[in-house]
C-alpha cells in the first residue's frame, strides 16, 4: 500500500518522501578491534530512511593526482548513486565551495527550504578536528604535505590552471560532471545546518559518506563523519569510494594506496564503520588502477618467527610503530634511497618446515614480486626439528630453492637469530648451533649474512632486560601480590591469567620472583634495535642497487 507523509509549513506542504513496499539495502558493516583486526555486522537498512552524502567530489583539485584518480572512481560512483536513488535513497551533492552554479536549482531549493529541525547541534556549522574516541591514538598519517604528485608534473600542472584563469591552489568550480544530479529527488548543499535538516525532516538517521578526501573533508566537514556520529546519526564510510590526500614522502612512508588504507582502519577503529560498493552493485568493490599507484617501490619481505612477528606488541601497542613500520621509516629518513614497502611474514612458533608444509603458499608465494627476503628462522627449528643440524640446514636450502623460483629477483638474506635466553653465556651454545649453520648455508648458497647477533647483544648489554617484555603466569604470583597484577593480566578470565607488560613498570613490584625476567621475546625498543640494524645493513645494497653508491 501507498503512504504519503507530509510536514505542513508555512501554509504549504514541503514532502518529506514516498514510500512504497521497500527492499532493504544489505549492508556488512565493518570495524575493528583495538588490535586492528576486522569485524562485520549484517544490518539492513530502509532506503527511505538512508542518506548518501557525496563530498566535494570536484572538477578540478590543486593535485593533479587527486584529479585523476577521482576521475577513475567517478563512474563506479555514478552507477551506485543511480542504483540507490531508484531505491528511495536521498542522495545530497556537497561541492563545498562550488554552490554558486546550483543557485536556482530544484535540487538546492530542496536543501535550502528543509524545515528547521526542532533540535539543531549547536556546533553543526563548524568542522571537526577530533572526537573523544581518536583522542588516545596515533594519528595515522603526516598531511602537512599531503600532495603526491611529481614536482615537475605539479608546476606544470599549477601553470595549466593559472592559464585557465584558476586559483592553482583552489581550482574547483563544481560537481565533477559525470555524477548526475536528478534535480527531481536529489539536494545539493554545503551547510552542516541545511544538510541537518533535511535529514531530520525526512526522519533519516541511515547515512552513507562517500567522497575525498578521508583524512581531511570526509571526516572533518560540518556534514562529515566525525560531526553526524557526535550528534547521534548512523553514519558509515563508503570506503572503497573514498581517496586520502597524503603524500607517500611523509610519514608513515607508504604507498599512497597503503595510506588511504591506514586512514580507513584509524575511521574503522575511532569514528565509524565502514561499507564497500559491492554490497549494493555487487561484482567486486572498486580499486584505482595501476596507473594511480606512483613510484615503483621496493619490496621487502621479512620471514621469521615470534622475534619477528611481534605479536605481543602488536597486542598491547597495536597503534605505535612496530617493526616493519620503524623499518620503512628509518630508510626513508636514511635519504637517497627508494621508497620502501615491508611485509612482516614472521609467525610465533614458526620453524622453516612449519612454514614449508603450512603456509608458504598463501603467505610468501603470493606476496608481490620481493626485491628483498631476510630469513631469521632456528630458535624454535634447534626445540623442534629432529636431527636438528642436518635437517635445519637441509630445510634451510630448500626454502631458498622455493623463495629464488617464486621471487627470482629477490636478494636473500639468511640472518642469525637474537639472544633469547636470561644468561647471556647460558644462550651461547643455542645460538652458536643456530647462527653456525645460518652462516655456512648463507655461504654455500653464495648469498649475504645478515649477522644480527652481535648488534643486538651490544645492545642488551647496556641493560640486561631493557629490550624485553614481561609475561609471567599469575599462578607463579605470592597471594598477596596478585591483586596489583590485575591491570596488566593479558586474559585475566582465563584458568591461568597471564601479566604481559611490555616494559619495567612492575620491575620494582615483581622483579624479586623467579624468573620474572626469563622471556627474551623484544619489546618494543628490542624491535628498534633490530630495524636498525636491519636498516644499517640495507642502505648499501639500496644505493649500490639505484646506482647511488658513494666512494
């Protein structure tokens, strides 16, 4: 049956909508964990109930990058806004600044004569930097310097816009053309207070972001994301039509691809879920292309076990910089060098024959080609390999026999392990079997030694349990002291809670029990260590490599 719903204003009618028998959109809604990993959410939404808002998808942008890869994502845009807009759903254009070509319109009268909602925000107007929940984190990405273009393309891009009478460094003048605006249903506005509005008068509280740039309008807008999910809407980001501006020169040295990956999970995490295209069009959810990618990088891979993955501070500092990212920083910050990509493969409890028979497949083959491969794998093969000297060096060469046929380009760097006992002296004779044969495989397969050992041990020895963190069982605690553990017990539900600290702080309080300081697993500075010592032993062969080497 046929409803009508009507708001009486003014001595006339303004309609809020039709309704017929309504097909919801079905939508997996996703966020994350404090530990980053993702989670989804069926909801079903009523499309008269639901808002997309499409933000400043302009036609022309100071970054010349910006501009086409906004053109590459248009069409996909387009197709979604018509397939949804059939469906009842709102659909309001919001080209900040660029109004002035739409005054007059049915579609921004539509915006402009929303009744006044009877509770309007008091802040609506504004943008919004931060809300309560992104306070604690890391903010993800360095936009001081947010353009990635080349130097040389930029300037003569800058010339092109001066040329057409433009302001370079705000050029946009409307609606990027090939998002069609139904001047029958649709509304165009850039006020956070006439967007309001409408939403309130049309009782949506459903609204879908789609638009560029994450980082900066998206979420910051008066219309954005922080501002509607402070102010109770059900928001959520369409994230695979969305673009960041962020320059892969800045911190956190990633492609910008990986950037705008980066921002998503920080949205995902602290502001709102997220939803793809795919969901409404299906097919698969849209992807720039190649050409959008910039500069080639190189490619480093990193295979090895728990001293490697680092999955307690991953765990229990999941947004501060872990290795992989301390590592790409450091040669980026090095100078001279090609931008980087680190893929952190390690796995606890890993040895060479586990990742053989498990895993290799999905995890190392299918990496992109790798220009760069560091083995660090013996402290769990030395517990766990039987005939442990013949059959590590045997797994060992088989491994780099697989690692040259899928990565043929890739230099391989077998590397000796760390010390990983209490007693430095009692660790020698472990890690002398383990580092030995490291060694005589890395020269009978004529490849570089990555000698880490001794970096790491200098290191260690200016304090002995500086660059490891602590895990104790709870059940090992004196009753009386077991309730100051409580804040710390990684599993404090479990049959045997575990105190995970990632530094000295219970040092004073625990420090006396036995074997408080036993496990050798890096904290957090351990990882600085080895990413730079790791870093130390790159540069060279990055230089030599882009025929950069110095005399």
């Amino acid at each position: 049956m046929k409803t009508l719903r009507v708001i009486w204003l003014f001595g006339g009618l303004w309609f809020t909508g039709v309704g017929f028998a309504e097909t919801p959109l079905k939508l997996k809604l996703q966020t994350r964990t404090a530990t980053n990993k993702p989670v989804a959410v069926a909801e079903q939404w009523l499309p008269s109930r639901t808002a997309i808002i499409v933000c400043d998808m302009w036609d022309l942008h100071h970054c010349k990058n910006a501009v086409v890869r906004e053109g590459e994502m248009a069409p996909r845009m387009n197709e979604l806004l018509e397939t949804v807009r059939r469906a009842g759903v709102l659909i309001i254009h919001a080209p900040s600044g660029c109004l002035k070509p739409y005054e007059g319109t049915p579609a921004r009268k539509r915006a402009q004569s929303a009744p006044a909602a009877a509770r309007v925000p008091a802040d609506i107007g504004t943008w919004c930097q931060q809300i309560p929940a992104e306070e604690p984190a890391i903010y993800p990405l360095d936009q001081n310097d947010s353009e990635d273009d080349d130097p040389a393309e930029h300037a003569q891009w800058a010339g092109d816009l001066v040329a057409k009478g433009l302001n370079p460094r705000a050029p946009w003048t409307k609606q990027l053309d090939v998002l069609r605006i139904d001047q029958e249903r649709d509304a165009i506005s850039d006020s956070g207070e006439e967007i309001w509005n409408l939403l309130d008068a049309r009782r949506i509280d459903n609204v879908i972001l789609m638009g560029v740039h994450v980082n900066m309008c998206v979420t910051g807008r008066p219309f954005g994301l922080r501002q509607l999910v402070k102010n109770g809407k059900h928001v959520v980001l369409m994230r695979d039509l969305t673009d960041s501006m962020y320059n892969p020169a800045r911190w956190p040295f990633v492609s910008h691809e990986r950037g705008t990956d980066l921002f998503i999970q920080h949205v995902e995490k602290r502001i709102c879920p997220t939803v793809t295209s795919d969901q409404i069009l299906g097919g698969q959810p849209f992807k720039f292309s190649a050409a959008t990618a910039g500069k080639k990088r190189t490619q480093i891979l990193l295979l090895g076990d728990s001293s490697t993955e680092a999955s307690f501070p991953k765990k229990f500092a999941p947004d501060e910089p872990q290795l992989e990212d301390t590592l790409r920083g450091l040669l980026a910050s090095a100078g001279g060098l090609p931008p980087c990509d680190v893929w952190n493969e390690g796995v606890s409890g890993e040895f060479v024959r586990g990742l053989l028979d498990t895993r290799y497949d999905r995890a190392v083959k299918t990496k992109p080609p790798a220009d760069y491969i560091f083995i660090r794998y013996g402290l769990n093969d030395v517990r766990k390999r039987e005939d442990f000297e013949q059959n590590f060096a045997k797994d060992l060469r088989e491994l780099i026999t697989r690692l040259r046929q899928d990565h043929p380009g890739a230099i391989i760097i077998p590397t000796t392990v760390i010390p990983f006992a209490e007693d430095l002296t009692a660790d020698a004779p472990a890690a002398k079997r383990i580092n030995d044969l490291v060694r005589r495989v890395a020269e009978e397969e004529m490849l570089p030694l990555f000698d880490l050992y001794p970096h790491y041990a200098t290191e260690q020895a200016k304090g002995m349990n500086m660059l490891n963190y602590r895990r104790y069982a709870l059940s090992k605690v004196p009753e009386n002291l077991r309730a100051l553990a409580t804040p710390y017990l990684s599993d404090p539900r479990g049959k045997d809670p575990t105190i995970v600290v990632m530094d000295n702080r219970l040092d004073a309080i625990f420090g006396h029990l036995p074997g408080w300081f036993s496990d050798r697993h890096p904290n957090l500075a351990g990882y600085t260590v080895i990413a730079t010592a790791t870093a130390k032993f790159l540069q060279p062969m990055l230089r030599e490599k882009s025929g950069l080497a110095t005399n």
